[in-house]
C-alpha cells in the first residue's frame, strides 16, 4: 500500500499522512481537512509524496527534509511528529 505524505514546503511540518489515498489530489485535499479556516496553508505551499507504508517506526518523530523530499528524524521541538497505527491511529 502506498503512503501519501503531505507537509509544508517552508518549513517540512507534517500536515497529513494518507495510507492508501486514491492519489497525491486528494491527499492534498486531505491536507486541510482538520485544519480551521484560519489554519489553512496556500496550495502552492503544500508538497506531497509518496513512501511505502511500513517505512513509518511508530516510536519515532518525523519531519520533512525539504530539498530531498524525504522524511528525517525530529525532535518534537524542531516540528518532529509522530504517526498511530491501525484504524482509530492509535
């Protein structure tokens, strides 16, 4: 299954992770769905890729490395986020 990885390209914070997305739209989509109206990020600031979905270690935080579109270990002060497992993401 593939896994979609959406994050702000300024600053490589995590927005959301969509295991099995259709595609990268509507992962984008998906990208602001819990976000409030005064939390929503300009599209042209959203960045999506893919990585296989057992890439993920549940005891680890991520954030995004920006110019190699990859995830890189984080502390949760540098934006670092973690990822739950199984259907309540838990």
């Amino acid at each position: 299954m593939t896994t979609y990885v959406t994050y702000d390209t300024r600053s490589g914070q995590i927005l959301s992770v969509h295991h099995g997305a259709i595609d990268a739209t509507e992962a984008r989509a998906g990208a602001q769905h819990h976000r409030p109206d005064d939390a929503k990020i300009n599209d042209e600031h959203i960045g999506v890729f893919t990585i296989p979905s057992d890439a993920l270690d549940k005891e680890d935080l991520y954030k995004v490395d920006v110019d190699r579109k990859v995830l890189v270990a984080a502390t949760a002060e540098e934006g670092g986020v973690g990822f739950g497992f199984g259907e309540a993401g838990g």
